[in-house]
C-alpha cells in the first residue's frame, strides 16, 4: 500500500484500521500473534477488503506470556505512517484530534499503557471516525476535485491578524484619554516656564551693574554726581 504510493484519506484510513484490527482480533482469538507487520504484508483488493500475507505458520504461543500490545504497536505505526505520508508542507493534525489520541496511545512506549484488545482498538477508531461525522474534518481533508485517495494537510492560515483599533474618543475611555493630554501638555507648559524664569534670574543675578563688571556700580556713580 504504502510502497505502491498510496495516500488514503481519513475516512479511509480508518476503514483499513478497522479491517487490520478485525483481522488481528481473530488471530489473537486463537493466541496467534503476527509479529511482523509491516505495509509490506498488507494487500488491498479491488472491493476495498484489507488480507495479511505472510503468516507462515507462527502457531501459539506455548509457555510465553500472551500479550497482543506489540501487533497493535505496529498497526499504529502503519496508520501513522500513512497517515502523515500525506503530508505536503502543511501541518498535520492537532494534539486533540481523536485520530491523533487513537494512535498515540496505541504506539505508545510503555505496553501497559496501550490497548488491551485489537477490538478495543477498533471500537476507538470507529469512535474516531464518528466524532469526524459530528464535528466535521479536523485536518486531513480530500484535494477539491481530486476524487482519490488522496489527503492533504491545508497550509497555515493566510489571515493576518488585524492591528488593534484606537481608542474611541466617545465614551468614557475617549473622554479619559483626552484628559490625559491635557494634563500632559499643562505639566510641560508650567516646566517650561519654569525653567525659563529660572535662567532669567540666574542671568539678572550676574548683570555686570550688579557685581561691579566695569569697576563701580551704579548707585555709586550716580552718587558721585
């Protein structure tokens, strides 16, 4: 599937989900584990039926611990696989997504904490496909027109966020913002003129009649005549 260039959609992914798990279900209904799963032992009919090959013949599993967790393990990498193989310079899915949650879950590291069951599995993958109907496609979405199997991630967003508006000088706010320039503007108005009559006695202080620049001062040289 993979290798031959296939690209499902979400809808049809989690159909060939289901199909694996149900047939994986039977084989662990008889202690059966597949072991090897891979794209490559997936074969796709021309009704849309999901078979495995290569079963060979592994027989139970006599005198070994039954455990179903690494079958499922590789069914969620497969689905990931293919699921983000559609990938084209967009971004994939979000963290919430349920499909997301399905997968993750089940090729999660510790065995514990994946599924129990290969129908558990499925059941959550119908689920998956159930809360798509309701909410609509979260991320994985058919080409317009393209009529395949074939999904895209949309690229982000082209909207720009918009520049903050002014405040509005109706209103309490407007009303508030105009007082605050008129207080701005009256406190550099009363510094200016402070500073400017400051450096106006500063310079009265030292007139040369005042301090005797020219050798007398002018109450003296006009008592003198």
């Amino acid at each position: 599937m993979l290798a031959q260039g296939e690209r499902p959609d979400r809808a049809t992914l989690i159909d060939w989900g289901t199909q694996l798990l149900e047939i994986l279900a039977e084989a662990h209904a008889e202690r059966v584990l597949y072991r090897h799963l891979t794209e490559n032992e997936v074969f796709l009919t021309s009704e849309g039926r999901l078979f495995l090959a290569g079963w060979g013949s592994p027989g139970p599993l006599p005198g070994e611990p039954y455990t179903v967790q690494s079958d499922l393990y590789a069914v969620g990498c497969l689905l990931r696989r293919l699921a983000f193989a559609s990938l084209r310079g967009g971004r994939g899915p979000g963290a919430r997504d349920p499909l997301v949650k399905v997968l993750a879950r089940a090729t999660f590291p510790g065995p514990g904490a994946r599924y129990e069951s290969a129908a558990e599995m499925a059941a959550a993958l119908r689920e998956a496909g159930q809360a798509e109907v309701r909410t609509g496609p979260r991320r994985l979405d058919r080409e317009p027109g393209g009529g395949g199997r074939v999904a895209k991630f949309p690229g982000p967003s082209s909207r720009r966020p918009s520049p903050p508006e002014a405040p509005s000088p109706e209103g309490p706010d407007g009303a508030l913002w105009h007082a605050l320039v008129l207080l701005v503007i009256s406190l550099m108005l009363m510094t200016f003129l402070l500073v400017t009559g400051a450096v106006m006695i500063h310079q009265d202080s030292h007139h040369p009649w005042r301090d005797g620049g020219f050798g007398y001062s002018l109450p003296s040289a006009l008592a003198a005549h």
